[in-house]
C-alpha cells in the first residue's frame, strides 16, 4: 500500500520543527520567485533593489532552499512588495517534552 503525503517534507522529514521550518522557507521561495519573475527585471536589478549579490537571485530562482532562513527570506519577500501571514493552529497530537 502507498502511503501519500500532503506535503513532500511530509514524507522527507520525521522532525516535526524541522519540516514546518522546510514547509515555510519552501513556500517563501517559491512565492518570491513567482514575484522575481513577474517582474520582468534582470536578476542584477533584483540584486541591487534586495542589496544581495546576483548569486544569491540565483540561489533563490534555484529554489535552494538550505541557502536561506526563514528571517532572511522574510526580508526578501517584504523587500519585493510581498506581504506574509502566519496562521498557527493547536495540534493535540503532539505532546510537549
């Protein structure tokens, strides 16, 4: 039997911290790409208006996610116009150690 996943950090990672973290640093990157390539602009233009260096627009269009931290993306997105909500739900699955 298959067993299938809402998420691939489901099915990758057993660190339930680890795999939110994976879940909003993968999200972020890839709604910043959508937002670099929406507009239009060169990568050393994106460089210059995120004051990064035209490899890091790289890293990010790339989708190398262990490039960058969640506060780092944050800052990225906020810099390109992007506004962010945090929605936290209770999980009564998890028992705090």
């Amino acid at each position: 039997m298959t067993k299938m996943y809402d998420n691939v950090w489901d099915a990758l990672e057993s660190d339930p911290v680890l795999r939110d973290n994976l879940k909003v640093r993968s999200r972020l990157l890839t709604e910043i790409s959508t937002a670099i390539e929406n507009s239009g602009e060169t990568q050393t233009k994106i460089a210059q208006k995120l004051n990064i260096s035209q490899p890091r627009v790289s890293a990010l269009m790339k989708g190398k996610i262990t490039k960058f931290s969640v506060d780092n993306l944050m800052a990225i997105a906020y810099k390109l116009g992007l506004s962010i909500e945090i929605k936290v739900k209770d999980n009564h699955d998890v028992i705090a150690a």
